[in-house]
C-alpha cells in the first residue's frame, strides 16, 4: 500500500494491515476518474454503511491520482450492496464515464484475478443429517433470493453428511446470511448430530496438517488456498523424521470445515497423502507450532496407517498395484468407466482444460475424462496448467463439457471448453444484479 494515498480524517477507526481483509469481501476495488476527489467517494460510498478507510493509489512521484482506489467497510454485506449498486453509475452530474466496482482480491492471495461471483453468492453451511433441501432453502430465503440449494451426500448409502450449499443471486443476500447465521449461532447450523461421530472432534478455524513428505509454506498455501478464506499458513521443519507439519487458519469455521472434508486425504504430490485434523487448545500460532515440533503423536498415527500393508492398496502409495484405478475425489457423479477410442480414429471435437492451481495426473484425467465414452486421448502442456482431450464423437466432449466444467475433482477447479471455439465472450457466469 505505499502507492495508496489515504485518509482516516474525523479519527475514525482505520484497520491495519492485517485487518484489511477482515471480514473477507469487505473492501471494494474502484476504477474511477483521476480527477474524483476522495470526499465525492465517501459522500457515495458512505448510505451503504461504515467507512472504515478509504485509499485513492497516487503515483509515487508525481502524487497524482491513477484512477484507482479501495474502500474497506465494517461488513461484508456492506461492501457487496455497494458493489452492486455502484457498478456502472456515474459519480457527479458532469461525470460521462461509469465507474467500476469490484470485491477486492484478499492481500494474502497469490492471485490477481477478480473475485468470481461464485465465491460471493454460495456459501456453504453445516446442518442436521435429517435436513431435505425445502429445510434448507427454508432456513435461509429470509435473507434474500437463493437460485439453489444442495447437500452433500455419501455415494454409497445416499445418506447426508450433514453439510451443504446455499448460493444466492447476489452476493450481499450470501454475505448478510454468513453475518447473521455466525452472529445468532443456531445450534442447526453449528453442530452435527449427536450421533455423528464427527461431533466428537474439536472444531475450529485452525487445521493442523501432517505429510509423510516434506512441503514448502508456498505448496501448503496453493492446496488450501482452493477453499476460500483462507488467513495464512506456516510450515514446521521436524528435526527428528522427515515428515511435513503445517498450521492453515481460515477467516470462518465453516471454510475450515470444507477444508479438512475436502482435502484430508488429498494426493500432494501424486502417491503422498496429506492428513488433516482440526486444533482447538486456545492457543496461538506459535504455541501450536511449538507443540507440533515437540509432540509426535499425530506423526506416529500417520506413519502406522501408512505402513500398514492392509491399507497400502487403498492409500495408493509407491508399492500399490499398477494395475489399480486412481482414486478421484468429487462430489461431481461421474459415469462408470468406458473403453477409449483407437488412437487412429478421426477426432471429431478437441477440449481445452484449464486446471486450478495445478494439473492433474495423466492417469486421472485418462479415467475422468473416457467416462464419457470415445475419448481417443487426453494430454497435458508441458510447463502450463491447461490440457487437451480428443474425442471421436462430439455428443461425449459435450457431456464432458456439461459435467466437469467448474467442478472440483481432487482439489483441483476445472474449466472444460471446446478448444477451437472463438471465445468472443467471457466464460464468467453472467452477474444477476
């Protein structure tokens, strides 16, 4: 922020640093006229709620405006109706030129890209086992208009695991859902069933994670950082083995929740699996990272599971069968398994696959994507996250299109696109408000 000209004029409270993003998506992004003063932005910005500072980016010499500036609300819900009301105005009755208004991008995010709308409008909630989607769309439409709602559901015996979506149609009706539900805490939506036996672990925000491989803070970041809200992480070498420790903290409960769901288990690299379990002592980062350093035992459990032979096949380490199919983790239903094409037939529709924050596995994708049926091969570019897929038939690539595109599968987001269509329009999904 050393390009930022700011002002916290009247000795209003101004956050720090590490507060800027605190709630998350509470501060906006303008693109506005370098000649708009910052009193016209607080006298506009100011009806949607509590200013807690205001940046205008100057340059560093000249000091003079770029046309760019941050204003950071109290509440999330705040930032979000002004965004949607401000986006496209004109700020002054001699201003010919809109204004653009976006949520800002967390500062600890690697990423510059926009925040997509699907992160602002679904949240994702924990609720009894014994909730139909009607309970759930029930419990949540007196906070705005929910274009869907879904839970989460084991494979096997179809039953809930007590987790779910909600996605609005705009992002002020998620956030003031998110705010609310956090603030009157309703047992539904904070505990599990008595009988689920995950209500007997300790939940929190914090997440300890344990590798049988050693990890960088940057590597821990990319694969947690799939989960939105993500507050920081840090890395713990152990002088004694040479299995990997971390700490992750999330701004809300219920991102951690999804997180450990999500990613305990998860494959990173390719043959290693990652275990993650809440921490919930009360204490800080650093006494946590202490007590990791010191305390074995998560580390002696880990190693037990993964060198018990019986567990070998399933966890898919160096010395299970090569003739085993790799595990995928999504919620997504996929089609059982079909033949591949001949590698001589013509190729009728050609895909274009982008991973986020890094490729899958060729034998992964060979097995998601031959679900489809007439896949004559699937391929990766060397150096970049993004793949092709060849099929022989276009009503497959099409499903293939229909199923995969945006989902998750093995913690890694995918967007499936024909390959040599003109991309004329943006792939985002059309703003509702």
């Amino acid at each position: 922020m050393d390009e930022a000209g700011s002002s916290a004029s009247g000795g209003g409270f101004r956050p720090g640093v590490d507060s800027l993003d605190e709630p998350p998506n509470s501060r906006i992004f303008l693109v506005i006229s370098k000649y708009t003063p910052e009193s016209v932005l607080r006298e506009r910005f100011s009806p949607f709620g509590e200013i807690q500072d205001i940046w205008v980016v100057r340059d560093k010499h000249t000091k003079e405006s770029k046309g760019i500036a941050f204003v950071k609300f109290a509440r999330s819900s705040q930032a979000c109706r002004a965004m949607e009301e401000m986006h496209g105005q004109c700020l002054g009755p001699n201003d010919s030129k809109p204004i653009k208004v976006f949520i800002a991008q967390s500062r600890s995010s690697g990423s510059h890209r926009d925040v997509e709308d699907e992160e602002l409008t679904r949240i994702f909630v924990m609720i009894p086992k014994s909730y139909t989607e009607e309970d759930l769309r029930e419990k949540f439409k007196v906070y705005g208009d929910i274009e869907y709602c879904s839970i989460i559901k084991n494979k096997v015996t179809g039953e809930s695991k007590g987790l779910g979506y909600v996605r609005y149609l705009k992002p002020s009706q998620a956030a003031q859902a998110i705010e609310n539900c956090d603030r009157k805490q309703p047992s539904e939506f904070t505990s599990f069933d008595k009988n689920d036996n995950r209500g007997q672990e300790a939940i929190s925000k914090r997440l300890s994670v344990v590798s049988r491989v050693p990890f960088t803070e940057e590597q821990l970041f990319s694969i947690f950082d799939i989960v939105p809200g993500l507050e920081y992480c840090e890395v713990q070498r152990d002088p004694y083995s040479n299995y990997g420790h971390g700490v992750v903290q999330y701004f809300n409960v219920a991102s951690a929740i999804y997180a450990k769901y999500k990613l305990h288990g998860f494959q990173y690299p390719p043959g290693n699996r990652i275990g993650v379990s809440f921490i919930d002592d009360g204490s800080n980062a650093t006494d946590l990272l202490r007590k990791m350093a010191t305390q074995m035992v998560a580390a002696q459990l880990a190693s037990m599971v993964w060198n018990n032979p019986s567990q070998q096949q399933f966890l898919q380490f160096g010395g299970s069968s090569g003739t085993q199919l790799p595990q995928i983790q999504t919620d997504v239903v996929l089609p059982s398994c079909k033949k591949k094409a001949p590698p001589e037939t013509p190729v009728k529709e050609r895909l274009f696959i982008v991973f986020n924050p890094h490729p899958l596995p060729l034998d992964v994708l060979e097995d998601i994507f031959c679900r489809f049926g007439n896949l004559i091969e699937v391929y990766l570019v060397s150096g970049k996250n993004v793949g092709y897929a060849k099929y022989a038939d276009r009503i497959s690539a099409n499903d293939a299109i229909a199923t995969l595109h945006g989902k998750i599968l093995n913690g890694v987001r995918l967007k499936v696109m024909l390959a040599d269509s003109p991309r004329e329009e943006s792939n985002k999904r059309q703003r509702t408000y």
